[in-house]
C-alpha cells in the first residue's frame, strides 16, 4: 500500500515516515512534550546521523553512542539522551517479540483493535494515551483496521476529529489539532 504522510511537515522525514514503520512508530514514541512536527522529524535526524533508518542497527547499537546520535544538535527532543535510550529499547522489544517487524502488532494472530491496543500499550514509552492516537493513527491514515478498532482507539479514532497526530494531513489540520489541544487545555484548567 502506496501512503504519503505529512507529520514531520518536511517532505524527506515525511517521506521516511510514510515508508518505514518503525520510523513511524519512533515519532510517535518522541511525541511527547516537544511540539509534534519536531517529533516526527526525530527518524530522519537518526537516519541521517546513521547513514539510514534501520530497527536492527538501531537495537544494536553502543547505548552511549546512540545516545551521542539522539543528542548531538539538533536533537531529535528537548531530552535527546533519553529518549534515543527509549528509541533503542523500541527497537530492541521490536525485534525480540515481533522479528524486528512494526507490522506484526496488528498483523501478528490476527488481532482485534482491542489486541492491537494491548500491544502497542506493552511498548516502552506507550501509555494508554499514545497507543490509542497511534492506534487511530492507524486506522485513519495507513488503513490498518482490525475489527473494533474505533472502539479501541476511544475519541482518537471518531471521524472528522481534530484531536490528534491521527487526524494530520497538512498544515491546516496541522493548526486544527493545535487549536483542539488548546482549547481542551483551556477547559481543563477552568473545570
């Protein structure tokens, strides 16, 4: 299936997103108190430190090297060192339960939306939150929807939304999902 991405706003991370499931995943894990765009840029910083994006390489690496590769300017986050050490125990789990294939989360047994879910929520640097915007992420960009995934993926996964990652396709629902986020800070802090 032929996908084109447009997370990282910057057409060679984008491209690299769209045709590599762990760089994908990668973004999603640094999509966390950093602002999104920057997050999902993280896999080409690497891939270009690296010589290229590959998961074995990765869970192999020397960990204060590649934590060296997560931190040297720019960074791939605000926290450069430790989240190359989570993109490398990613990578790591990856390869161990799932042969070092993203994919076989939600291809692996044929699970369900709520399997799907359990899994991604397994993985180091995926809370409940991540793994349900990965999740609809899923769904509503790349096609992957194991039955009850809507469910599984709770608002994240509604149609028309503006909530989340999920929902980016360009720069406008880019400033969508912002304005989302604000306004839900905002309602928040008065509740």
């Amino acid at each position: 299936m032929s996908r084109k991405l447009c997370l990282a706003q910057d057409p060679q991370a984008d491209a690299l997103l769209s045709g590599d499931n762990f760089a994908l995943l990668t973004g999603m894990l640094l999509d966390q108190q950093f602002p999104m765009e920057h997050a999902f840029r993280g896999p080409q910083k690497l891939a270009d430190r690296m010589g290229g994006f590959d998961i074995r390489r990765i869970a192999e690496a020397d960990p204060e090297e590649f934590e060296e590769l997560g931190a040297t300017p720019p960074a791939i986050h605000r926290y450069g060192r430790s989240m190359a050490r989570r993109v490398r125990e990613l990578a790591r789990q990856i390869v161990e339960q799932y042969d070092g294939k993203v994919e076989n989360i939600w291809i692996m047994g044929d699970p369900d939306g709520k399997e799907v879910l359990k899994r991604l929520k397994a993985l180091p640097g995926f809370g409940d939150q991540k793994a349900r915007i990965f999740l609809a992420l899923l769904g509503k960009q790349l096609g992957v929807e194991p039955k009850g995934w809507r469910e599984a993926a709770g608002a994240y996964g509604e149609q028309g939304s503006h909530r989340s990652v999920a929902d980016v396709r360009d720069a406008e629902s880019l400033s969508q999902v912002r304005e989302f986020k604000k306004q839900a800070k905002a309602a928040a802090k008065k509740g």
